[in-house]
C-alpha cells in the first residue's frame, strides 16, 4: 500500500478510541507479552515450559491486535510477530514432542482463529518467510481443507488426509473465497456481513462493549479488526482495499 494510503489508514483506526486508552493497552499488552516471553526463557520443567511458550504466543497476539488498533508502524508490528511466530512454532514442537497429534486444528474455534489471526498479520506485513514457517508447523499437525489451500497457495508440498479437522462452520465463507475464485468477493462480504456474531465465541470479543473512550485499558479489549484476512487475501491476489467493512484491516492487505 503507498505512504500516503497507509498514513491515512493508520489515522483512521488510531482515532476511533483516545489515544490514551490505546497507550494503556500497548503498555499493558507489550508488559504482559514480555512478562511471558521471560516466564518461558526460564522454565526448566517441560510441562511448566509448555504452558509459558503457550502463554507467550496468545499474549503476543494480543499484543499485536493492541499494536495495530494504535496505529503503529507495520515494521514495528511485523518485528514482533515474527516473534510471536516462532513463540507459536515452539510451542506446538514442545506439545507433539511425545510424538501424539497435539495441538490440533480440531481442537476449537479459539485456536483455529488464533492461528489464522497471526498467520494474516505475519503475512499482511510481508514477513512471507515466517508465514510460511507457521504454515508449515499447521501442516504438520494435520491442516484442515482451508489451511492446506493455504500451504498450496505457499507451494507448500503436502497431501491432505480426508480424516483431518474440518474447517469451521465460522471459517467456510474463507475456503469458498480460497476454492471458488469467482465466488471470492461475494464469500468475504458474507464473512464480514456478520463478522461480530462469527467471533462471538473468542474470550477476546465480548470486551467491547464493556470499554469506552478513554477508559484505561483492562477489560481486554484490543481491537475489532478482522486480521486474518491477510492470509486470504495474499493466498487469492484479491484486492479488498475497495471492499466497505468497518473490520477490514485496509492497510494490511
């Protein structure tokens, strides 16, 4: 996207909610995130070292949702999602170490959405090399038909196992876009029509309507943004940018 475009996309979002709630929450979510990643380097026992890489990667999502409803700068939030990232790929080698398919995309609508939300974002801010790590790392636990026309769109090698997850009731709107080409336009505007009641089951969504403008940050609240369309988007070359949607996160498409 050019300068000028993405300047304007960063004052538009960056408005929506005072600025000084949006620096309580990079303080608070980037403390936290730190907190976490430091909780990881320590541990020692394995089973201690799982939960805090796992706490690590869900607190730097967050952490990159607070960033981008800020406003900042699409380097600074690529740097720290490819951290995220490999904080995600750690975790999941550390849970299948025992070699048993775990985590898996079946798992539940909150992991599924999480990792497609930080796949976009890496993806939206071009670090290709770590998308395709995490996409990789999704494979190997066992992609669902959405993230296996992912990887292919990656040329990603693999074969896909018809005993593998499902994709979502939530998520089918993204595999009509990723399958049926023609249809990609009309599937996203149907995915964003009702995007709120689609993320309804996030703990992450309900938040909303407990903060208001220039409250401090903690009821959890960090943005309304629809960040895995990225991963979409590149995977289809679909230009979005002239799609209406108040959740579309323009400047990362």
């Amino acid at each position: 996207m050019p300068l000028f475009r993405r300047k304007t996309a960063f004052r538009q979002r960056a408005a929506e909610f005072d600025a000084r709630y949006w620096q309580s929450a990079i303080e608070v979510t980037s403390t936290n995130w730190e907190g976490r990643k430091a909780a990881a380097q320590r541990a020692t026992d394995p089973t201690k070292r799982l939960s805090a890489v796992r706490g690590e990667w869900h607190m730097g999502l967050r952490y990159l949702a607070a960033q981008y409803s800020a406003g900042v700068g699409l380097d600074v939030i690529g740097d720290v999602a490819e951290s995220v990232a490999d904080a995600y790929c750690t975790w999941v080698d550390l849970a299948s170490s025992d070699q048993k398919p775990s985590p898996s995309l079946g798992d539940g609508n909150e992991y599924y959405i999480s990792v497609l939300r930080l796949l976009g974002i890496t993806m939206g801010c071009g670090r290709t090399t770590r998308a395709r790590t995490v996409l990789e790392t999704v494979v190997r636990q066992g992609a669902d038909p959405l993230f296996s026309a992912l990887a292919s769109a990656s040329g990603l090698q693999h074969s896909w196992d018809q005993n593998k997850p499902s994709t979502p009731r939530f998520a089918r709107p993204l595999l009509t876009a990723l399958e049926q080409p023609v249809e990609a336009s009309h599937a996203i505007e149907t995915y964003l029509a009702d995007w709120p009641s689609r993320m309804k089951p996030m703990d992450w969504m309900g938040s909303l309507d407990a903060v208001a403008p220039g409250d401090s940050y903690g009821a959890g609240f960090v943005g309304y943004w629809a960040l895995e369309l990225p991963a979409i988007a590149k995977a289809t070359d679909m230009h979005l940018d002239e799609m209406k949607s108040p959740f579309l996160p323009l400047d990362l498409l």
